[in-house]
C-alpha cells in the first residue's frame, strides 16, 4: 500500500494543536476534529493508508507469498516422487487460537462496524470466526510419508533421499520459504524493524495531547449517554465486565451491545478516528524521515521478495 500525502496536513494539525491549547471549562466544540487534514472518519472503509503501510507487507502481498510458496512446495514434493501431491494441503491443525487472535485484535481507536455493535457488543462473529477456519482448511490431509519429506521429520540430516533424491535441509516447506527470500538482505530487519517503529509510534500517538484531548471529548460523550468513563475505545472494548472467553464471545448483556453503540456513535459524532489517524501519519512521516535509510532497506528487501514471488509465479 501507498500513501500520498503532501505538506497540507502538516499546517492541519499545528491547527489542531492551537485548538487544543485554547481550552475553557466549556466542553469544546463539536467540530474540533473537523479542520482541514483531518479525514472524517465513521468507518474502517474511511481510514486512508499511513506512511508506514509502504515498508510493511500487504493483504495482497502476503497472499501472492502463500500461492508461490505452496506452488514451490507442490513442485519439491513430486520432485522427490509425490507425483499427486495437491497444490492445497493440511496437518489437522488447531487453528481456534491464531483464528480468535486475529479477530479481536484492535486499536486506540476500537471498533468502527455500528450494526455489528448493535448484535455482537464488543464481540467476535463466530459465523466468521467458522468461515475462516474452513477458508483455511481446505486441501487434503498429507500423509506421513509426505510428512517427513515436507518438513524433513524423522529423516537424518544431510544425505537423506525420497524419489531418488536428496531432500532439501528442513524439507520441502523450508526449501520453498527460503528460496523465496534467498536474495533478502536481513530478513529479521526487513519483517521486525517496521513493527517496532509501529509499535512505538502507537504509544506515542496514545501520549500526545491532541489525541488525549480527543478521547477526553469522547469519554465525555460516552458518559453524557449514560455510560461508564473509559480512558480510550480499546479500553471500552477490553472491559473485563463483557465477560470475554477463550473464543472472543461476550456474554452479549444489553448493557454491552449499548455501550458499544455510544462507543461508536461519539466517534461518528467527534471524528475520534479522524484525529487518530492524523495525528498517527504525522508521527510516521517524521519517522521515516529520521531513519530513511532504515526504512529504505526494509522496502528494498521486500521488493527482492515481490521479484522473487514473481519469478515463482511464472511472471
């Protein structure tokens, strides 16, 4: 993904700040966080890209790496005599906690989806939560012998042979993830450095006093609809009185599916997440500008890694 954005945003929000530092007893206007740079947020859709999504791997990135890998593995497997080897296969794995994790992961900002607040409260949709577990399950279950040759188990390393051939160290699994990254530089830079910076930069957007300033108005908005005070959405979401179990269901209390709707609705009302957003893109920028090089090698190996996945795909 790429974002775009010029020197505008950077006067938007000097604006926001002498907004912020002209404040009274008074509750501050409800336009606040509708200065020019600031998008109007009400939904995920809203979001434009941030300046880090350029140096990290994308939806579509990650999706074109699996085809290659599996097609690289499909290849290696009848190399070594699995002639009917599916280009889609399984080990029975246990997907219920990988699955609930990425369904309820979440922001400073929280959840956007108004009609899924209204069923769900702050829950997760198991219906989806089923659909991806079939989504990933599909393709036959391998067998042992291609077990061992798919990930090298119980063959000795170095010299071990299956169709008359030596199987590759780590098997044919490891073989086709690495040939994919042979020509990346530093592979724990190139997938850790952004993460970091990401997750430092959150923290930061969390401390700065245009963004608290917003949640405050928030907050206030919530309690004003009859609810309790929350330091920010996530907090809303991760409140322990939802009763969340080990699947990301909530007991579904109607106290919950309301507070969830307030939630949203003052961020619709504030442009809570527009704020977040601007605030968080100008941190990013200055990032990047401060450690360019950095980042620049992050996106030089990704693109090794795109030509490489081309390569694989017959491109």
């Amino acid at each position: 993904m790429r974002a775009k954005w010029g020197t505008r945003w950077a006067a938007a929000l000097v604006a926001v700040v002498a907004v912020a530092g002209c404040g009274t007893a008074e509750k501050p206007a409800r336009h606040d966080a509708r200065l020019p740079g600031v998008p109007e947020v009400r939904a995920k859709r809203d979001l434009p890209e941030l300046p880090l999504d350029a140096y990290e791997v994308s939806r579509r990135d990650a999706e074109r790496e699996e085809t290659a890998t599996l097609r690289l593995t499909q290849r290696c497997m009848r190399s070594h005599g699995f002639r009917d080897f599916p280009l889609h296969w399984r080990k029975r794995p246990n997907l219920a906690v990988t699955l609930t994790a990425t369904a309820i992961s979440t922001s400073l900002y929280g959840p956007l989806d108004l009609d899924r607040a209204r069923r769900l409260g702050y829950g997760v949709d198991v219906g989806e939560l089923e659909e991806a577990r079939k989504r990933h399950s599909k393709g036959r279950v391998i067998t042992w012998d291609e077990y061992e040759v798919l990930y090298a188990g119980g063959l000795a390393e170095g010299g071990s042979k299956a169709g008359g051939r030596t199987v590759p160290k780590g098997g044919c699994s490891t073989w086709s993830s690495r040939r994919l990254r042979a020509d990346v530089k530093d592979e724990q830079h190139m997938y850790g450095y952004v993460t970091q910076r990401r997750a430092a930069l959150d923290k930061a957007v969390a401390k700065d006093l245009r963004m608290r300033r917003a949640l405050g108005i928030w907050a206030d908005c919530v309690v004003d609809k009859g609810f309790k005070r929350y330091a920010s959405p996530e907090a809303a979401f991760w409140d322990k009185a939802w009763g969340r179990g080990d699947d990301g269901r909530t007991t579904l209390t109607r106290r919950e599916r309301d507070t969830a709707v307030a939630d949203i609705a003052c961020k619709r009302e504030h442009n809570t997440a527009g704020v977040w957003w601007a605030v968080a893109a100008e941190k990013q920028r200055r990032d990047i500008s401060r450690h360019q090089a950095s980042y620049d090698a992050v996106r030089a190996d990704l693109d090794r890694v795109r030509a490489a996945v081309r390569r694989a795909l017959g491109e």
